[in-house]
C-alpha cells in the first residue's frame, strides 16, 4: 500500500475557497478508478493555515498505481485545468 500525501498552498486570492476546492478535490479525486481511498481536509488550527490550505491523502496499492493515477484524464484535467490556476505551492510525497 502506497500513501500519497499532498499538501497545497493556494495563491492568496483563493484561500478563503479552501473548504471549497477541498470538496472538489474529493469529489473528482474520488472517482479515479486506482485510488483505494481518499481523505482531503483543510487546516484544523492557525499554525497550520499559515501554511497549507488543503490537505490530500490518497492510498493506492502500488507506485505503479500512483503513475497511471497521474497520467490519467481525471487526475490531468484536475491539476492541469482546476488547481493550477490557483496553486502558489504543492508538495507531494509518497510513503509505504
């Protein structure tokens, strides 16, 4: 089981939409055909905020999975057309 983890700072006009795009992001996330599970949540404390807007955890069986899952048109379309537009920063690592 692999666990992608991203975490996502939005440019400073969009911030007040993290709880938005977070919902978003499951929804459309949630429809890929590789994901074993997904969980997107926004900061929970101030610390945090000052950071991160969005929070994505996503569990596949395989970094073989994680590669199909990001050439995909699901995954493609939501980062290329979505969030791009509204990303300052991510940062994305995977763990077993």
């Amino acid at each position: 089981m692999v666990e992608r983890v991203v975490m996502v700072r939005l440019r400073p006009d969009y911030r007040k939409s993290a709880a938005l795009v977070a919902r978003h992001t499951a929804e459309v996330l949630g429809a890929v055909a590789e994901l074993r599970g997904i969980r997107v949540g926004v900061p929970a404390d101030e610390r945090t905020r000052r950071d991160w807007d969005v929070a994505i955890l996503l569990r596949f069986d395989d970094l073989a999975a994680v590669e199909r899952y990001r050439a995909g048109e699901i995954h493609r379309k939501y980062f290329d057309v979505y969030l791009r537009p509204m990303l300052e920063t991510i940062r994305v690592w995977n763990f077993d």
